[in-house]
C-alpha cells in the first residue's frame, strides 16, 4: 500500500519461491542459485514469500530482501518456470528437459498447492521439452549486436564459456514453437491431468484458499530433505507431505500430526500412485490425528487407486516415495 510508502501495486513475483524449487531439483547452483538449494529456504520461501528477508546473500556478497510478513500470500506470485528464468537461460530449457517425471509433479503441488498466486508457464501443464530461447525482432543493427553481446556477458556469472543461440536469428523462434498435440498423449496427458487435480483441490479445499501467514505451519528436514505443510481454517486443515530426496525417506512420528487434533487424515491425492505414474510407493489413506487420542476411522478420500495400508495410532513412522507428494485433509470438530 501507498500509506506504508509502497507503490500501490496487486501483487509482485517471488522469485525465491521459484529459485528454491529450481535449485533442489535440478542441483544447480552457479549465478544466483548459489543462495539456495537447501530445505530451509524452501521452508522460508513457503512461511514468508521471500527467503531472503534483509539477510547475507552469498552470492550479491551483501544484504538482501525486504520482510514482507504483514502482506498476504495473495499478494505474491510464485511459479517453478516462466519466461524470465527459461528464456534467459544460454539453451532454454524447460524443467521436463533437466528433471524426471517424478520432478516435475513435485514443482507442480509446490505451485499450486503454495499460499501465493501460482503461475503456470505455457506448456508446462503438459511438460513440454521445446526449449523456450532468447529471440528478438529488432530492425536497428547495432541493438541487435549490443543483445549478442550482452548475452555473452550475462552468461559469465555462468561460468559458460560457449556462445548463445543467435537470438536474431528466424531459427532460434522456430525452435521454440510448442508441441500442442502432446498435451493428451502419455505422461504428456498424465502431467496435465495431475495438474487439473492440483487445481480442483485449490477450488475445493477452503484451507488453500486461506493466505493469511497466521494460518499456516511448515516444517522441514535439511538432512532427509522433507516438507511438511498444514494449512487451515476455522472448520478444515489441509496437510501437505513432501520428499525431496531422490531416495524413498521415513516421515518421522512426531511431524506426522502437530495440530493436536483427534480427527484422521484422509488422502486426497498422492503423487507416487500409479495412476499418475509413480512408482506405486503410496502413503496410507488415512492418518490418525493426535496420538493421544485413538482413532478408529477406517474411510478413505477414494482418490487413490493403490491399496494402501492403514496406519494405527502405534504405527507413526511411515516410508514415502522419492520425489513424492502428498495431500491430506480433514474436517476439524469444536
């Protein structure tokens, strides 16, 4: 707001959001993503909007950032591509070109699922695999020249030393013109389908429509490379399980249910079902809620098409997939 000496803009980009998600996929850290690539900055990037709230920043070798925590998630808009940070980069490569399968339906929940205004870039629905290059139309030769150059400069920070496609050049568009006929066949189809359910949960579920900061919790783990989010309201709580790890990892007991609340947990979507073809690797449909408190419900969301065993309150440590998400909900009783 314009009385508290902004610029009275809706929303802005959290390029955090989208560093975090780039650099534990892909293991990147050259340029800018030197700044992050660990758990707590994915955990801070999901809290606050911004990693980097008036902190050191390795990479400007100064302080960096603002403390937004007053402004509503609503107010930021996050993305794991867009044409910014595929365009600029030397070859233009999406996320379905540097990461797997399992990859890219993690970065989808993380942007979907996230208390921000999400951004999907086009194509990417879909996994698109044409790159998405620098390209101009400018008619002035020496601005042409004065972009090939500066191109060159830009990618220093890289440490790559070979030239950028010309991006004058009628081929380099050429090269960049989508796919449309993939979006419905194989994993092409599957991706777009795990998105559509992304998004029917976001409409469906009250607790991820809430953006306000005092109705969220995130937990993480550096070491096991986990995520957990819960999100409410006054009468449901979402739970959102994440493993970054490329291995399978155990969710540990005391993390699996902090809200001390009787209710289970029943599953609404799980990334590892084969349905969208995971590796089968499933979490149970239900969870229980506080340990203290025995619960004997044995229904299921019905969203899953993998059996899968029921925990009971004694079975707290369970195995969840690599690169796996899942999504739990559950009515909250006064």
């Amino acid at each position: 707001p314009q009385i508290q000496g902004g610029f009275g803009i809706d929303a802005q980009w959290s390029d955090d959001f989208h560093h975090c998600i780039h650099s534990l996929l892909t293991t990147e850290r050259a340029g800018y993503y030197e700044d992050f690539g660990e758990m707590e900055h994915l955990a801070a990037a999901w809290s606050r909007s911004f990693v980097y709230n008036w902190c050191y920043s390795p990479f400007r070798k100064r302080f960096h950032g603002s403390d937004v925590g007053d402004r509503p998630g609503s107010q930021f808009v996050v993305c794991a591509q867009n044409h910014d940070q595929i365009g600029n980069r030397m070859l233009g490569e999406r996320l379905a070109q540097l990461i797997s399968f399992d990859g890219l339906k993690l970065a989808a929940a993380n942007v979907l699922l996230a208390p921000a205004l999400p951004l999907l870039f086009m194509g990417e629905e879909y996994g698109e695999e044409t790159p998405f290059l620098y390209f101009i139309s400018h008619t002035d030769e020496d601005l042409v020249q004065a972009v090939r150059e500066g191109r060159k400069r830009e990618f220093a920070a890289f440490h790559l030393d070979r030239d950028p496609p010309d991006a004058a050049s009628l081929d380099t568009f050429n090269r960049c013109i989508l796919n449309w006929e993939q979006r419905n066949q194989g994993h092409h189809g599957t991706l777009r389908q795990f998105h559509q359910t992304l998004i029917e949960l976001r409409r469906s579920l009250p607790p991820l429509m809430n953006f306000e900061r005092d109705a969220l919790e995130v937990q993480h783990n550096n070491g096991d490379r986990w995520l957990r989010v819960r999100r409410w309201t006054e009468s449901e709580e979402v739970m959102i399980w994440m493993n970054w790890n490329t291995g399978a990892i155990a969710l540990p007991s005391e993390s699996i249910d902090s809200s001390q609340s009787s209710e289970p947990w029943h599953k609404r979507l799980d990334s590892a079902d084969r349905r969208w073809k995971g590796s089968g690797q499933v979490l149970p449909h239900t969870l229980p809620g506080d340990p203290s408190s025995e619960s004997s419900s044995k229904s299921s969301s019905g969203s899953s098409s993998e059996p899968s065993p029921e925990l009971s309150a004694e079975q707290r440590s369970i195995e969840m997939a690599p690169l796996s998400v899942a999504v739990y909900h559950r009515a909250i009783h006064h």
